[in-house]
C-alpha cells in the first residue's frame, strides 16, 4: 500500500489525529491550487476547476478539526473516485 493510498484511507476514516499538512498534500494531489489571502490570515483557500473551493485553517497546534477533514474527505469520494478506501 503507497503512502498515498494510506493518507486516503485515513481521511475516509476520518481520523483526528491528521494535520494541515497531511489535508493540503491530499487536496494538491488532486489537483487543487493552495492559497493564502494576504494579510496575515491563517485560512489557505484550495480551488479547483469546477470544484466548490475549500478554506482549511492552519492551527498553531497542529491538531485540525473534523469539520475540515470531513470537507477534504467530501472532496476525496466526490471527485477522485475513491470512495470506503477502494478505487472505484
């Protein structure tokens, strides 16, 4: 099993214990572009062609919360085919 494969498999299962890092690899891999308003904020917008935009926080802890990995987890089963950690 790839890295790549258990990152999906962690975001299906929703895990807590995935960080900003590990949501913006999947997302970027998937296509989306990163971005960050200036001035300061701690919100990184990733957009995608005809894809609804996701903005993630980037918490000084690490620690995200499960509203965002439920986000990037909508984003994995609704455009990369994946869907309960099996290709479709």
């Amino acid at each position: 099993m790839s890295q790549w494969d258990k990152l999906l498999g962690e975001i299906l299962k929703l895990n807590r214990n995935l960080r900003f890092e590990d949501l913006a690899k999947a997302l970027i891999k998937m296509g989306y572009t990163q971005s960050q308003p200036k001035g300061g904020s701690s919100h990184y917008t990733f957009r995608k062609t005809d894809c609804m935009p996701i903005t993630l926080p980037k918490p000084k802890n690490s620690q995200i919360d499960i509203v965002y990995i439920r986000l990037v987890r909508e984003a994995v089963t609704k455009y990369s085919g994946y869907e309960r950690g099996e290709a479709q």
